[in-house]
C-alpha cells in the first residue's frame, strides 16, 4: 500500500506537467488512467480514498505552489506559517478526490460497462463543488490541461471546462477498463470517437466577427509588490501608466487591476483629465485600475476599474474576492489574519452581480478583473451582449513561478468557451492578447515595462456553453450518478443469484 501511494502521489505530480506552461496535454490522461486502476484494484474505500487524497497532494502540491509566494514573499507571513497553510490548503483540496474515491470504492459492485461513466461523473461533480464551495478554488480544474491544443478544446464552446474534465476523466478509465479487460476494443472505439469529435468541433465557428477590429493597447507597468503600496514610490507608478498611455495611439488602452494605487478621489484631477484628453485624441477610450471608496471613512471601497475618453464615463466594480487576500471571511474567527499578512486594502466589498458590459472604443467590453477569471459560469452573466473580455490582473504576487502561466491558460479556455478575444493587460505579466480559439496572438515578456499593441476583432453570437453553462454537464453526470447506483443495485443483485 504504501507504494502505491508514493506512486500515485507522483503521477499526481506530475499530471501538472499537462498545465501551462509546459501544456504537455496528454499527460493527465496517463496519470488519471493511472490512479483508477489503483482504484479499480482496491478492496476497501478507505484504502480508495488514501490514494485519491495522495493524488489531490501530488498534484496541488506541484501546482499551486505560487501561493506560498504570495503568503511569504510578498505578504510577509512567517515561513514556517506559510508552508502550514500551504499544506493545509492542498490537504482541503485533496478531500475531493478522496471522496471520490471512496464512493466508487464503496459501490464496487457496478457493472464494467458503467464503471467509467461513473468515474467521471463523481469526478467532474467533485471538482465542480471544489470550485464552488467556500466561494470555490477551481485552479487547476483537470480540464484546463487541454487548452487550447488537445483535440479535447473543441469541446470548450459546447461544455465549457467542467465537460473537458469529464470527458478526459472518462476517457481516462476506458483506458483503464481497456487494460483490465484486454478483449474490451469498444472501449479503445469509444476513445477514437471522442477525440475525433474533439477535433471536428474545432473547425466549427461558433460565433461571428463583428464591425471592424480595432486597435488596442495592453500596458504593464513591471511595478515591483514590494513597491507598489510604498507611498515614495506612488509619483513614479503613476508617471510610468502616464507614459505609457502616451505612448499609445491605440482607441482601447488598457492598465492592469488597481495600476494607480490610490483612492479614485485621491487622484489629481489634471492627472485624469490628461489621460482622458489623450484618449479623446485617439478617437477612443482608456480603461485604468484604481481602489474606489464608497464611504466617507473608507470603511467600504471598491477593487474598480474606470473608463476615460471619447466614451461616457462607466465603471467596473471586482464582484468574486479573493477570501483572505481581498475580504477576511468569518471577522470573528480569522480577523487575526490582517495582522499576519501584510496585504494593503484586504477587506474589499463585493461590487453587483448584475453589471454589464462596458460600451468602450466601439465595443462592448466584459471586463473581469483578476481571479475573476477563474469561473466560467460567472464570465458568461455578460455575454452574448459583450464583443470583447478583458481580463485585468496583478500576478506580481505569483512571483516568478508557474502561477501566471497557468492564470494565462485559464483565460485562453475562457477565449474557447465564449468565442470572444480575450485582453489580458497585467503588472508583469502575462500580458497578452487571446484569440476566440485560444491562441495567444501577441504577448509581453514578463517583468518588463512596456505596452502591448495589436488589433483585436470584436464578436457576437452565442455559443452552446454561453447559453447553458455548468447546467448540462451537471445534469448529465447526476443522470449518469443515478443509472449508475441503479446498476450497482441489479448487477450486485445478479451477482449474488
């Protein structure tokens, strides 16, 4: 047993090899095939469980990383703190395919042809609660990984990343039902099948270019964390946003989250009135990040961005925080956190729900503002009425690991799923501008300062996943879940006649 769960620890760390920014796609296919083979040998559930909680370690363990920097490096909490919580954080998430482990385990008696149906059903239900419960954590969601070159991202637009995990979950266990029952070719058919689909449904285009493009500037100001509060060096900041507005001739410009860092109000007025003025000269509008007070005691503020230029002035207020980096959840219970993390502004209020697109340079922008990203389902509340995402971010915290590449992959599976450009205008990076299939266009070196210029196409129309969301692969995974303990009941039934 015991090697078994350093083997299986392993692959799971290896399944993050399949993640940006190594993007080797077919490797979780291994891995997981890996895992349920383990599972389909075990006897007892909690054994199953051991090696799905192994699993969530290997993997969270490799992948996530990034946040003992942002705890230690930039939030000044103490190392030995920072890798408890750290630990604690992976161990939380690897509950979940533990559980899953455990109640395959627990129905053992289901029959062979529906076993991996039920694999990827409890999977994707696991991972789907993993990204909701406790305001949700879904990083490093299993589908990701194929964005956007498996043949799997042709899915995207259909089913949106949580039916990407199904699928390459369920393909995962025929290969292990394949193994186990040599003579089994239907599963090695199934397979074929579905990758074929796969690549099909690339070639379709969902949605459909809209007006002309248009010109557009991402600007990373390369403004250290250790920096950016420090009130000597809030002058310079701004002169480095200034100019490199300046500098752009583009009708949409765009800076990343909270790239002034002051109050709205506490901004001097010639200092807007300047970029607003050259924004007008560009026919067009620039989009700028600033903490925006809703009380005279700034007791309630708002993570903002605002637009400046030929466009009347709108806004955009942060909706999902970040818990324990932009609010402190349960004051009463984790309260003490404030005072071991030295996070600026770190009790944010929530903006509306309900916002609506942007009317900027032409187009209808969405604008969701760092982790926002992160959640499909939320993206979508403003489409198919956007043309344009614009994702806004300051993945300084993430340090010089593989946080940000990862955070540019989740953005590329929300280009698929919409069928829209995606902007991603950061502090240092990734800068970058994403096509409606995925693909990075043009993108900045990261921790330099510079302004990314380019054309961006605007488009509309309605993809299946914009239309339904999480809905569907939900629905038929509960349906699956159902059939499938239906047949544990008959089959177990048959077996013991």
């Amino acid at each position: 047993m015991n090697l078994k769960i350093i083997i299986v620890f392993l692959s799971g760390a290896l399944t993050v090899l399949g993640f940006a920014p190594f993007y080797l796609f077919p490797i979780p296919f291994v891995t997981l095939a890996l895992l349920f083979y383990f599972w389909r040998k075990s006897i007892k559930p909690f054994s199953a469980a051991i090696l799905g909680f192994s699993f969530g370690m290997g993997i969270f363990g490799a992948g996530v990383t990034w946040i003992y920097v942002s705890l230690h490096d930039f939030g000044d909490m103490p190392m030995p703190l920072a890798v408890l919580a750290l630990i604690l954080l992976c161990a939380y998430l690897s509950l979940f395919p533990a559980l899953t482990g455990w109640i395959l385990v627990r129905s053992r008696t289901i029959a062979p042809s529906i076993w991996p149906w039920m694999v990827a059903s409890l999977w994707i239900i696991s991972e789907w609660l993993r990204g909701t419960l406790f305001t949700g954590f879904p990083w490093l969601a299993i589908g990701y990984s194929q964005a956007p070159y498996s043949p799997f991202s042709g899915f995207a637009p259909v089913v949106g990343v949580y039916g990407i995990s199904f699928l390459l979950v369920l393909s995962a266990a025929w290969l292990t039902s394949w193994f186990e029952q040599r003579h089994a070719w239907r599963f090695l058919c199934f397979l074929a099948g579905v990758w074929g689909l796969g690549l099909g449904l690339q070639w379709i285009n969902w949605t459909n270019p809209q007006g002309d493009p248009v010109a557009v500037s991402l600007l990373q100001g390369n403004i250290a964390q250790d920096l950016k509060w420090r009130e000597d060096h809030v002058v310079t900041t701004m002169d480095t946003y200034a100019g490199l507005i300046r500098e752009s001739n583009s009708r949409l410009i765009v800076t990343p989250e909270i790239s002034v860092p002051l109050f709205h109000e506490d901004v001097p007025i010639n200092y807007l009135s300047e970029l607003a003025a050259h924004a007008r000269a560009n026919n067009g509008d620039v989009l700028i990040g600033m903490a925006e007070s809703a009380s005279p005691d700034r007791n309630e503020y708002y993570n903002t961005m605002f637009s400046l230029g030929i466009s009347p002035e709108q806004h955009y207020r942060k909706h999902h925080l970040v818990p324990f980096g932009e609010y402190i959840p349960l004051k009463s219970v984790f309260g003490w956190i404030i005072q071991v993390l030295n996070i600026p502004l770190s009790d944010f209020s929530r903006g509306a729900l309900d916002q609506q697109p942007l009317h900027l340079a032409g187009q209808r922008v969405a604008i969701n503002i760092c982790y926002e990203d992160v959640f499909g389902e939320e993206i979508i509340r403003q489409l198919p009425r956007a043309s344009l995402l614009v994702n806004v971010s300051n993945d300084a915290w993430f340090g010089r690991s593989i946080g940000p590449r990862q955070h540019l992959q989740i953005s590329q599976m929300r280009a698929l799923e919409t069928g829209r450009y995606m902007l991603r205008a950061t502090n240092t990076g990734v800068t970058a501008i994403i096509d409606q299939r995925g693909k990075v266009l043009q993108e900045l070196e990261m921790f330099t300062t510079a302004g990314l210029h380019g054309i961006a196409q605007g488009y509309s129309g309605t993809t299946p996943y914009v239309r339904v969301g999480n809905g569907l692969v939900l629905g038929v995974a509960g349906l699956l879940l159902i059939i499938g303990w239906l047949s544990v009941f008959f089959y177990g039934k048959r077996k013991t006649l």
